[in-house]
C-alpha cells in the first residue's frame, strides 16, 4: 500500500514508498529527500541496496 515501518534499535520508523520497475524510493517523515535505490525480491527474500552499494536482506515473515 505504499507504506512500511521496521524497528530501529526499539524504536519503530514509518516510511512511504513508491517504486518503479527495480528502482525503489523511501521518504522518512521530516526529510526533504527520498532514499533513491534499487532492489529486487526472490522468494521470501527482499534485497535492497543501501547507501554504500551493499546488499541489505530482509526475509518476509508472515503474521501469525
């Protein structure tokens, strides 16, 4: 739906996003900017580069 949150050393952080074939954009609330990357999604596994053009995984988990 074009939102999101993860947990940030216990703190929750909410985000928009939009995306655009493998191109993703984040905006954080309070930022003038988006973070601008790429990504791509095999199975469960989400893979997004981060600022240093390193992957950064993230397994889906579904709700119980």
């Amino acid at each position: 739906d074009g939102t999101g949150s993860y947990d940030a050393l216990g703190s929750k952080l909410e985000f928009t996003y939009t995306t655009d074939g493998d191109k993703l954009s984040i905006q954080y609330p309070d930022t003038d900017f988006p973070f601008e990357t790429t990504y791509s999604i095999e199975g469960k596994i989400l893979n997004i580069k981060d600022s240093f053009d390193n992957d950064t995984l993230y397994e889906r988990k579904l709700d119980k």
